[in-house]
C-alpha cells in the first residue's frame, strides 16, 4: 500500500520533471506556433497553441520569422516580439536585414 502510493509519487513528479524539461526544451530552441487559419504566434505551450490544429500548425524559430510570414504575438501567451533580450545565445548573430 506504502510503495504503491510511493510509486505513484514518483511517477507525478517524473511527469512534471518531464513537463519542465519540455516546456525549458521549448524555450531554448525559441520555437513559436502558429495556424495558417490565422495570423498569431504562440507559445508552444500556450493554451490556444494546442488548440491548433495539428494539420495547420506552423512552427517559428524565431519571433522575428513569424513576424515576416505576417504573424503578430498572441495577447494571452504574449511571446517576444523579437528573439533581442530573450536568452539565447545559441542563435546566431549575423543578421541579415
Ligand atoms: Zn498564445
């Protein structure tokens, strides 16, 4: 009874920690979402992204990529409107205006 109330703790807490990993996997790589049926970017885990419907789904590496397809950020996730002062030094920085 002990170890099954254990185990199932552990499991909820390999969830979140899988959820966090995702959510910090998401941030990192800079990815938005946005649906051809519309014209505004997300958050991945904003809860109008997964709405999307999969068939539709657009994926942005950066805001500025979304922005040049004609997207706008989403008011409720309200992601950056450019990739400056977001963390990520991974991207690189030759701009090419
Ligand atoms: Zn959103």
């Amino acid at each position: 009874m002990l170890r099954r109330c254990f185990v199932r703790k552990v499991n909820v807490i390999c969830l979140a920690l899988l959820i966090l990993l995702l959510a910090a996997t998401a941030a990192l790589s800079g990815e938005f979402w946005g649906s051809i049926k519309s014209d505004v970017y997300h958050y991945p885990d904003c809860r109008y992204a997964k709405k999307i419907d999969p068939r539709y789904l657009l994926k942005f590496a950066s805001p500025e990529q979304a922005r040049d397809k004609g997207y706008r950020p989403c008011k409720v996730c309200r992601p950056p409107y450019e990739s400056d002062g977001a963390e990520d030094g991974r991207s690189s920085r030759g701009s090419s205006s």
